[in-house]
C-alpha cells in the first residue's frame, strides 16, 4: 500500500502544477552600462556645458559662433556641435564626454573639419579629445591643436 501511495505521487504533484498560475511578470529596471556614464567631477562646470554659448573654429570666424547642443541621457552628457560660414567651411563634433571637471572635459567622438581654411582639406578622427580652460578664458579649447595635417586648429566651446 505504501509503494501504491508513492508510486501515484508525481502523478497528483503533476496535476497540482499544471493548475497553479503562471508567476507574475516583474518589470526591470532598465540596465545601464556604467561605463558609458559621464563622470562628472563638478556640476557647475557641467551646467555651465549644458547652457553653452556656442562653437567656434578659428579658420571660419570668431564673431560667428556655431552651435552646440548638450544634453544629458540616462548619466551620458551628449554633445553635437557645428560651425559653417557662407560658401565653404564646416565643423563638425559629435560625441559623448566621458569626464567633466572644474576645468577641462573629456570627449569620446569624432571632430571633422571640411574645406577650412583651404577649399579640398578634409581632417576627421574618432578617438579621445581633451577641452581645457586656460588663462581664465570664457571657453574650453581643445588641446589637440595639430591632429590632422600639421596645421594648428583652435576649436572653442563657449560658456
């Protein structure tokens, strides 16, 4: 009578699964990636990026200012910023920062700079850039003057 008891065991367990409900659906938090977060070391400096005054290329003009849009998603700090004047000439960044301090910031993208100062030149790269403020000016510049062809482009953000 026991083994009888037994052996129908799996059998009733079997059954009492089938009708129980399945378990509720838990939503997740959305994953991010920790590395991709912008690491911010002061906030001003980062309101101050966020409310930019705009970009600048010293072959196309300093009175002209291209714009630069940032903006945070999810931890990121996202930047996308350009410059054109009339005819040829253009500036290009777009990228992520990966780092803000009191004084300078740190940015994971491309910088393209066509026809400027010379119509036909073209210089592009996607790797790290550095931006600084030095000598108390109202901008960052980037730090990598000559990463192209040998000539010395200043590019600007303002704030």
């Amino acid at each position: 009578m026991r083994i009888a008891l037994l052996a129908g065991l799996p059998l009733v367990l079997t059954g009492c699964a089938a009708s129980l409900p399945p378990p509720p659906v838990v939503p997740t938090a959305p994953v991010t990636d920790a590395a991709s977060e912008t690491r911010v070391l002061d906030r001003s400096a980062l309101a101050r990026l966020l409310a930019n005054k705009g970009v600048t290329l010293q072959w196309l003009s300093w009175d002209q200012r291209g714009t630069a849009f940032v903006r945070e998603e999810n931890g990121t700090v996202r930047l996308t910023a350009s410059q054109a004047k009339t005819g040829a000439g253009r500036l290009f960044i777009d990228g992520r920062v990966t780092e803000i301090g009191g004084d300078h910031f740190t940015l994971e993208g491309t910088i393209r700079i066509e026809d400027a100062p010379d119509p036909g030149r073209r210089c592009e790269a996607t790797r790290s850039w550095h931006f600084a403020v030095t000598q108390n000016r109202p901008y960052w510049r980037l730090r990598e003057f000559e990463w192209c062809d040998g000539l010395t482009d200043y590019i600007d953000i303002y704030f």
